[in-house]
C-alpha cells in the first residue's frame, strides 16, 4: 500500500501563512501530511497547530477511499438515532481510541467517521462537528457530547446502565481517580512517548520525566489490581478506566519500557481485547503516517 510519509519540509513560520498555503495547495487537488515540530501543547501525542517544516503530498485515490463526506453541522439533527463518533487517525490518535474501545468492548452499536488530523479537511469538518474543535465527538439523539471522558461517562449512563464503572464504591472511586488521573496527568509520557499503532521498540530513549510517568502508572496499575481482586483489568473486567489506560498499551508496546509483571500482565490483557487488535489493525492499514511521530529513533 502506498504510504505518504512526509518529510523535512522547508519551514513555514506561522498559521496565517500555513492556511494560505494550504488552500493553495488544497485546491490544486494536494492534501497534506505533516512534519510538525516545535512546543508540545499538553495534548495528547497529536499536536494542536502545526508548527515549521510540513511538506505537501499528492493525495492519491488510496487516500481519498479514507476521506469521510462532509460532516452534518454541529446541532443538526441526524435521521438516526445511532450515535455517531468522530475520531482521528487510529494509528496516531490515543484520545479517540478510548470512547471507541469502550463502545466497542460493550458492544454498543455506532457509527464512526474518521477526521485525518492536520489536513484542511479536517479543519472545516472538526469546526462543524465539535465545539472544541477536537475529536473524540459524540453525536447522538440530537446532543453533541465532547471530550473522551464525557462521551465515556454518557456511553456508561446511556448504554451500560453503569457498567463502566465497578459496582463497588470504594474502588469506583479508585477507578474515577486512576481514569481522571490519565485524563489530566502524564504529560512526558503522552509527549515522548505518543501513541503509534505500527511501532516497534528501538533505540529509543525518554527522559527521567517520562520515566517517572512510566513509573507512576505502574504503581497505579498495581494499586488497582491489588484492590480489585481476581480478573485480567484494572477493576477486574474491562471498564472505563481501562479504556482510559488503552493508549498506555499501545505506547509500551512500541516503545518497549521495562515493565513488572503485573504490568506486563495488563498490556497483555488490553491488547488482546478484539477491539484493541481491530484498532490497531485499521491503524497500521491506514496510507498516512506523520514523520513526528515516525522519526523518534
Ligand atoms: N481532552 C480532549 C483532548 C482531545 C484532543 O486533543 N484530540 C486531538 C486528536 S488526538 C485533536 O483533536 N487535535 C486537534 C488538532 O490536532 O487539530 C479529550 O479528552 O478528548
């Protein structure tokens, strides 16, 4: 399959400048695949805007199969009542891995659309679907729900009947704080080590930052275990905040950190689930790969 693979562009300083080469190119049947570079915004492996040096890429009719029709405007009622979930690219996006997952794993039906992240079309699309103009979005029954967390917590009240979460108090409220704790925390690892579905361990090395990161979800892991009781997840069958920590396998498999044997334990167990082995297979199937991300040796 072909792959398009960008490469070390010359610079281009600012937004103003990047959108008007953008729509230039756009129109002249190009699309995009980014090298970004620069300051980490705190989000999650996939940067905000991009900063200097990105090239421009034929889009081929292998990447075109991939591009979703237009999006129905934010608010506007679709004819079915199936929820709809906007994501981005399954080999790079760890956010949108988790409301899917949980979907998936419950067996819930939806509908997904993919949003190639830092393409033009992903601006106009993103802009109508989700009000912070990131995905994971939900549409359903006329509501648009936004952020990973609120659209797992309105799966769990809409189509789990509270499954999500254990059904004991106490460790439902380790459960909510080890899934909040990844929701807002982490930030050297989700920055050194971003999620990449095709990725094998290599030379590649982080800093103590990231190390202490590693470090801090192990402990947590355990700790979670150890109260939960029998059972291959963190509270025992797979729940929401497993789906918060899916992105974490997928990060320590490609990058290789040492783990402890609970540790290792757990990777396993969540990339074994069916629907962490469709994800990353749609992921590593994909034609786009962003040189940021795949030049981390
Ligand atoms: N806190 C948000 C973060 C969502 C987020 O940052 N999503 C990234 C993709 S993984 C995004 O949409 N970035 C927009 C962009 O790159 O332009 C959540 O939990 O859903």
């Amino acid at each position: 399959m072909p792959r398009f693979l960008a490469g070390q562009g010359s610079g281009v300083g600012s937004a103003a400048s990047l959108a008007t080469l953008l729509s230039l190119e756009d129109s002249r049947g190009w699309t995009l695949v980014i090298d970004e570079r620069g300051q980490d915004t705190g989000h999650e492996g996939i940067q905000d805007k991009p900063q200097v040096g990105h090239r421009l890429t034929p889009m081929s009719s292998v990447l075109r199969q991939y591009m979703h029709p237009a999006t129905p405007a934010t608010g506007r009622k679709r004819m079915s009542d199936t929820p709809l979930l906007y994501i981005g690219n399954k080999h790079y996006s760890s956010w949108s891995l988790r409301p899917w997952l949980l979907l998936r794993e419950f067996g819930v039906d939806f509908d997904e659309r993919l949003l190639w992240l830092h393409t033009p079309e992903f601006a106009d699309a993103v802009a109508r679907a989700s009000p912070s103009r990131r995905v994971p979005v939900l549409h359903h029954a006329g509501r648009v729900i936004w952020d990973s967390l609120a659209i797992c917590e309105y799966v769990n009240e809409t189509w789990l009947g509270g499954r999500g979460w254990p059904a004991e108090s106490d460790l439902r409220a380790l459960a909510r704080s080890a899934a909040c704790e990844m929701h807002s925390g982490f930030p050297a690892l989700r920055q050194q080590l971003p999620m990449n579905c095709s990725r094998q361990p290599d030379a590649y090395r982080w800093d103590a930052a990231a190390q202490a990161d590693i470090d801090r979800v192990q402990a947590l892991w355990a700790q979670l275990r150890q109260a939960a009781g029998p059972g291959d997840f963190l509270c025992g069958g797979f729940g929401i905040v497993d789906a918060m920590f899916a992105p974490v396998a997928i990060r320590f498999r490609g990058y290789g950190p040492e783990l402890n044997p609970v540790s290792r334990a757990y990777v396993d167990a969540l990339l074994a689930l069916p629907g962490m082995q469709a994800w990353i297979a749609e992921g590593i199937a994909e034609p786009v790969r962003l040189a940021k991300y795949e030049s981390l040796k």
